[in-house]
C-alpha cells in the first residue's frame, strides 16, 4: 500500500479568455479522498488533468509525495484516472484492459495475470474477464476502467466524474463501491464530480469550486451544515432564498430570529437568507397566511411549496406520510427551526440555479 | 391489399436483378472480350498459349523484359507508396485531432487538393521537382512513390478520418498515457489497432491507384506497369492485353477484400453492443 501526500499550489490555467484555474490551492492527505464539487466550467477537471499531467499548468506547483512532477509527462505520473466518456480499449478483453498497464511495465506474464484477475475481482466482475468492452454495460465498464487503474498501483487515483454516464440506480451502487474500494487499497483519491450527492457521500472531505478557486472544503457535514458562503449554502444542497434583516448578530426571517453561521460577514439591514427546506416546518392551520401549492413525492420524505404573501415560496421537507393533511391550496402555517443560517447582501454571490439541483425561488 | 404489396414486392425485386444484370453485362463485357482475345488462337481456335506464358515468371521475364521492368516498379511502387502514405498521414490525423484541431479543416483541405488538379498539370508542376529529386535520390522508378503519395492523400484521408472519428481518440490516448504509455505507444498498440480497417482501406485504395497510375508515370518517363502494358501493346497485342486483365482484376479484388473488412468490423461493432 502506497499513500502519498498531494498538493497543488497556486495552480493557474487560463485558456483563451477563460480563467480556468485561478490559484487553486489543495492538499491531500495520505489515503485521502478528496472531492471536488462545483459547477460545469468551475475549474474542477482542469484541476484533475493538471495533476495527471494532461494539462499544464500556467503557474503554482504541484507536490505528489513531496516531489514537483510540474515537468514529469502523464505517462511517468504514476496516476490511475478513470474517465466519464468509456475508455477502455475496444480491441482488448476486460482482463488484458486491466494488464495493459502491467504490460508497459515489463511484468512477467504470470504474475500481471494474476494481478488482472485479482483486480477484476476486487472489482466485482471477474466473471467477466474474457469479455470485450462492447459486451459490457456501462456500469461494467466503469469497473473495469477502476480496476485497469488500480492494477497498476498509482500513487494517486483520479475519477474524472466517472458516474456521470451511468443510470440513476447503477451510479449511486458503483459510487459505494468506490468509497470501499479506496478504503481497502488506501490510495490517495482526488474525484471530481458536478453531483453534490455523490460528493457528501463519498469523499472525506469535500471541495466546493467556483471560477478555478476552492470555495470552501472540508467534511461532507461541514459544507453541508455551516457552509462558508452563500454559493456554497446554494450549490450545495437545496436553499430557500428568503428576504430577512440581520440585526443584533440573527437574521430575522419570516418572524423567525435565526443565528447566523460562525463567520458572517453581512452588514445589518435588508438581506437574503438560505434557509434549507429540511429547517422549514409546515403544518395546515387554517388561519396561517401560506398556501400550499404543490408537492412532490420522494419516497420516504415529500417536499412542499408553500406559497406566502409577497410573492415568496418557500419549499419545505416534510415526512411523506403528512402529505395527505396538506393537499393544494390547504392554508398552512410556516415554521422555521433555529439552525445557524448563511446570509446574503448581494443576491449575485450566489450560484446560477440552472447549474445544479437548488431550488429556483 | 396484401396482394398489392407482394406484388410491389415482386416487382422491387425484378428490377433489383435487371439492374444488376445490366451493370454487371456492362462491366463484365470489356473483361470477357479481353480474356477472349487473349484465348484466341491461329485460325479460330481456343488456346492458353499467352497464360501460360504470363504465369511462367522465367520465361515471361525473358520474353517481355519491358513488361516484367514494370511489374517490378509497380510492385516497388505499390509498397512504398502505401507505408508513405500511412507513415505520413495517420500521425499527423491523429495528431491535428488530439493537439491541433482548429487545423483540422486545413488538412482536409489541403488532402483532397491533389483529386482536383488533373493528372497533367501535376506533371507540369511535378516535373522541375522531380529534377531535384532526381538530383538527389537518382532517377529511379521508384521515386515516383512521392507523386503517387499525393494523388493517394485524398483517399487514404477520407478512409482514416472515417476510422478516426469512429474511435474516441481523445479519450484513449488519455487512458493510455496515465497507464504508462508513450506516444509511440499510444499509436502503436491502441490508436492503430482500432482503425485497423481504416488504415487497411486507405493501403487497399493506394494500391489500386498506384497499379493503375499511366499519366504521371509516361509523361515523367518513369517505368510502371501501365506504361509496360502501352509499350508491350505496340509489339505484343495479346500479352498486353492479359497483363491489363490481370491488373484489372487484382484490382477487384483488393476492393472486394476491402469493402469485406469493412463489413467485418460492423459487423463486429453491431453484436457487440447487441449483447
């Protein structure tokens, strides 16, 4: 087992008149897997094929193991990397995929066998060895490109959103799969992905990108719960935008005093909070001044768009088995529970809603 | 109604076979009346005397020096046309793809220039280079391997562009380098392997184009098959005659071969994604 430290250091890149990277700094711990989450055009897959040598980089310094590789080619770097697009070799088998790259390094036939076969099973596809990539589904595939990147014993692996061509079902069992994979082979993971929800469950910790710098990074909970800005508190995770007034160290929202997250930095007055519907409580009262609009189903929990006077719609997650109490147009009353709250002065701080999954409000 | 469509049916299918029949009367004609001529003995009888001797190597060398002087240019002609030809354009296809593709239309460009110049023209300018080449590697046959290399890039341009872009080039070379590749690597065991029948296309078409090559090589006063087949025509009718049917022939059948590996390879592709 080889764990190695990583760090990335002032890393520019500019392509034409797009500022792909600007001063990146990341560290990864031995053992680590780190993921990187942002926007598409954030910066994130430069990072990644910088690390594996693909790209260079305009400035800054890049540590794998305490040595610069700023002047190693890709093909010295030592780097498994699994790619979105399929990338296994369509005239090889799934075993001799995953022997190529013992092969360029003058194993012995026996042993690189061995090693390809025990990787596919690690894999969980080892039925499969003689197959071809076309004979695989996609899911298959993706195994097959994590094992021919871990046979050769990286000092660092790098998943270039590897889940992202997959359907719903297979990614989110492949993305387990990878966490207990890196766990059991202990090797420094950087994985870049644009889905908050395979970022919170994979990574140990998480790195939120915006316009080539880290936002914010730290554990999955800590992004999650105190994010550092409001385009964290909006990128990651679903946020009401709600109108409030900070004032006396809360901000005052919907008749709530909420605490602010440690670390705010918004002069009192009118500003925008974002409050998570999870923190949102609704409950049907017939002189509350919300209107029920409309609900969505989502197994075991639902969620609810209220709406309030002054054009405001507050979305709220509620357990599925009180949906039938608030049909549409039930008037509700809106409760809000006092968690530490991000507030916003400007509301373009925030992250495009069309890039991601937040609610649009 | 079901009636009518059979009979559609039936009718499609008389008319698929009157064409064929018609085109394939066209083609096959020329290429019997030449067999026969070749076959016509003293007197009108049937001999294979002029085979015989064309499949006699020794003897037809001895016979027809001009004509076997060509054969062997042509052959010559044939193999270093077709590894120039990929030797030049593969890596610098797959090279403009990866690094440089904003070129991409320049190549293509700059490729298919060659099919619209007439062969005659491309004389006139070919022949002062051809004073230099001559200056420098001799004024052998075999030089002509330059020109056919340009009246081929058209073709074999076409035939590996069409491979390429059936591949994700981009994305396996990237595969490859990170597994420890270099790029004679890269080209070698992954990047080749999977346009195989597109490089194999692009030689089968630089071979039937070089065996067929006349204007370039007469007006050059170069020796090749076809001026061989024109000179051996003044003197020897009936030999010519079966050397050009040969040549016609193997020239089928390369492009039958080709259009089968084509075939092969969807086929290939199509159960592949089928299971």
């Amino acid at each position: 087992m080889n764990s190695v430290a990583v760090r990335l250091e002032g890393l520019s890149r500019r392509f034409g008149a797009v500022q792909a990277l600007d001063g990146l700094d990341l560290d990864l711990a031995p053992g680590e897997l780190v993921a990187l989450l942002g926007p598409s055009g954030c910066g994130k897959t430069t990072a990644l094929r910088i690390l594996a040598g693909l790209e260079d980089a305009d400035s800054g310094r890049i540590m794998v193991g305490g040595k610069d590789v700023a002047n190693v080619p890709a093909n010295r770097r030592d780097m498994g990397m699994v790619f979105q697009a399929y990338s296994l070799f369509p005239h090889l088998t799934a075993l001799e995929n995953v022997e190529f790259g013992l092969r360029l390094r003058r194993q012995a036939a026996a042993a690189r066998r061995a090693r390809a076969h025990e990787m596919l099973e690690l894999v969980g596809i080892g039925a499969h060895a003689t197959r071809y990539p076309q004979q695989l589904s996609g899911g298959q595939q993706q195994r097959v490109a994590l094992a021919r990147a871990l046979a050769i014993q990286p000092q660092v692996l790098l998943l270039d959103e590897p889940l992202s061509a997959l359907d719903a079902k297979v990614r989110v069992q492949l993305r387990d799969e990878i966490r207990r994979i890196q766990l059991e082979v202990g090797t420094t993971t950087l994985f870049v992905t644009h889905d908050q929800e395979e970022a919170l469950a994979l990574a140990d910790r998480v790195g939120v990108m915006r316009a080539g710098r880290l936002e914010q990074i730290g554990p999955p909970e800590d992004v999650y719960r105190s994010p550092a800005t409001p385009f964290v508190a909006d990128f990651v995770g679903l946020s009401n935008r709600l109108p409030g007034r900070v004032g006396d160290g809360i901000v005052e929202v919907l008749g709530a005093r909420l605490p602010l997250v440690a670390g705010t930095d918004v002069p009192d007055g009118p500003a925008t909070a974002l409050v998570r519907p999870e923190s949102v409580d609704v409950t049907a009262d017939p002189d509350g001044a919300g209107r029920v609009l409309a609900a969505s189903f989502l197994g075991p929990m639902a969620r609810i768009t209220v709406a309030l006077p002054g054009d405001t719609l507050v979305v709220a997650q509620v357990a599925s088995a009180r949906l039938a109490d608030l049909p549409p147009e039930t008037a509700v009353r809106v409760d809000l529970r006092p968690v530490p709250v991000v507030v916003s002065g400007d509301r373009s701080e925030t992250a495009d809603p069309r890039t991601h999954s937040g609610a649009e409000l | 109604m079901a009636g009518l469509v059979r009979r559609r049916v039936r009718r499609q299918r008389i008319l698929r076979w009157v064409v064929v029949t018609v085109l394939g009367v066209f083609f096959l004609l020329p290429l019997f009346a030449m067999l026969e001529f070749t076959t016509r003995g003293a007197g009108g009888t049937l001999t294979a005397e002029t085979w015989r001797t064309f499949f006699d190597w020794r003897q037809l060398g001895e016979t027809y020096p001009v004509l076997w002087a060509g054969m062997k240019a042509s052959f010559g002609l044939v193999i270093l046309s077709v590894l120039l030809t990929l030797l030049l354009l593969v890596p610098t296809v797959v090279w403009v793809r990866l690094r440089l593709p904003r070129l991409r239309r320049t190549v293509e460009f700059i490729c298919l220039l060659p099919l619209t110049i007439p062969a005659i023209v491309l004389v006139v300018g070919l022949a002062p280079v051809y004073a230099w080449v001559v200056y420098f590697v001799g004024g052998s046959s075999l030089t002509l391997t330059f020109a056919y290399t340009i009246l081929a890039l058209p073709f074999a341009y076409r035939a590996i562009d069409a491979g390429l872009s059936a591949i994700d080039v981009r994305t396996l070379t990237e595969a490859a380098r990170g597994l420890g590749a270099g790029w004679a690597t890269v080209m070698w065991r992954v990047v080749l392997p999977n346009m195989r029948s597109a490089v194999l296309s692009a030689a089968f078409i630089t071979v039937a184009l070089v065996l067929g090559e006349f204007t370039i090589a007469s007006l050059l006063n170069r020796q090749n098959l076809q001026v061989a087949i024109d000179q051996l025509g003044k003197s020897s009718a009936t030999m010519s005659i079966a050397v050009s049917l040969a040549a016609l022939v193997l020239a089928f059948v390369l492009l039958l071969l080709l259009s089968f590996a084509g075939r092969g390879l969807r086929r290939r592709q199509r159960e592949g994604s089928a299971s």
